[in-house]
C-alpha cells in the first residue's frame, strides 16, 4: 500500500510504541514516534500529522492535556487516544476535549488500522470541493459555515451533521443515518445528542441569515430547504 499519510504516536510504553510505529509503517504510513507528553506535543505543534495516537498516561504532560492544548490551538488533526481499561472517566473526558476515538488497551493490529482508516477518510476527500445548499457553503478546510458574507465555526460534530444534510439536501436524512455515520453506535445518549446538535445548527443558521432551514420530519428525521429562490 503507498500512502503519503504522515502519523504521530504518544506513547510511553517503549515496547508498544515501537511496535506500533513499526506496524504502521509496514501498512506505508509514515510514523513519528514520542514517549513523552511533551516531546508529543512539540511534534504536533511542529509537523502537520494526518492522525495522531495518543495515550492517556503520559509522563510529563498526560495525553488530555496535550489534546485540549492543540485544540486551544486550532489543530484539528484527529486523534485516536490510547485507554488503559480502568480509565473510563478519562475516556469520557477525553472525547469532551475533542478526541475522535478511542481504543481500549490491550488491542489488536486490525482494530488499530480500522480506527485510522474511517478517521483519515475524510482527509482523502479534495479539500478544494465545499459542499453547497442554498446560500450557504461549507469550508472543509476552516471547518466553517459560510453565507454570503458572514461566517461561523462549527464544531467537529455540527461539520459532520452539516455536510450529511447538504449532501442530500431535500432528501431525510434519518436519525439513525447521522448516529451511524457520525458516532458510529446506536446508544439511546447518541440519539439524543443529534437533537441537540441540530438545534446547535438552527441558530448558526439564524445567526447567518440563511434562507437554508433545517426541517423535521416527525418520527423520521431531517431535511435542509429553502434552497430555491
Ligand atoms: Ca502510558
């Protein structure tokens, strides 16, 4: 496999490290490897990483504080962090302070590969294309939502939502389509969370002046309108 996918590992379990690197390596990624927080975060801050494998437990500057800190720094390279089986609570935490995923240690190869192949795939979509609706625009590079001449952040999971329903503009996009795609299980917290994540996207799009209305089909699910006018 040729891959030009550049990936960092934080990890202080040399052995483990190592391995890791050198699997992904095998797969044609280039690794860098880091056995402490610090050295971890300099590497991010420095080189642009299409993933990141963080552990948790780090010396020096434990795994959470080196995600919230490139978070506070615009870098949104996702991460993958590295849980130890008791560390639940710091699982928890860790997807609040903007991890994409986590695994649970001891893993498997194929786990790991799995997990870095559906966080790097929207990286492989031409960053050049913005998906559209009515007058507003998705800038997948900044992560923004655009109309006319204003525009807003949104969050990870807001992006996520946002470029579903503008890829099926008028057609449902059902609750379980979004829980699928974008958490990827059905738990009853995910379902819920996709209405409030919608109502999140409502008022960016008030706050926009957006014609584009974010529409709910009862029992169903959601669909943009107000694209023609
Ligand atoms: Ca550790």
């Amino acid at each position: 496999m040729v891959c030009d996918m550049r990936i960092l590992v934080v990890e202080d379990e040399i052995g483990l490290a190592d391995a890791v690197g050198a699997i992904l390596r095998m797969e044609g990624y280039s690794a860098d490897v880091a056995n402490d927080g610090r050295t971890g975060l300099e590497l991010a801050l420095k080189n642009e990483y299409d993933c990141i494998i963080l552990d948790i437990m780090l010396p020096g500057m434990n795994g959470l504080d080196v995600l919230s800190y490139l978070r506070v720094k615009e870098i949104e390279t996702p991460v993958l962090l590295l849980t130890a089986k008791s560390e639940t609570d710091d699982k928890i935490k860790g997807l609040d302070c903007g991890a994409d995923d986590y695994l649970t240690k001891p893993f498997v190869k194929g786990e790991l590969l799995a997990r870095i192949r559906a966080m790097t795939r929207r990286r492989n979509i031409p960053q050049d294309i913005n998906p559209k609706y009515g007058d507003i625009t998705l800038e997948m590079k900044k992560g923004e939502l655009i109309c006319g001449s204003s525009s807003v952040v949104l969050g990870r999971k807001e992006f996520q939502m946002m470029e579903l329903l503008i890829s099926r503009g008028e057609q449902i996009v059902t609750k379980e389509d979004f829980v699928k795609k974008i958490w990827g299980s059905g738990g009853d917290s995910e379902y819920n969370n996709v209405e409030v994540y919608i109502s999140f996207l409502r008022k960016k799009l008030q706050m926009l002046h957006s014609a584009v209305q974010i529409k709910t089909r009862r029992g169903i699910g959601y669909c943009l309108e107000g694209g023609r006018r």
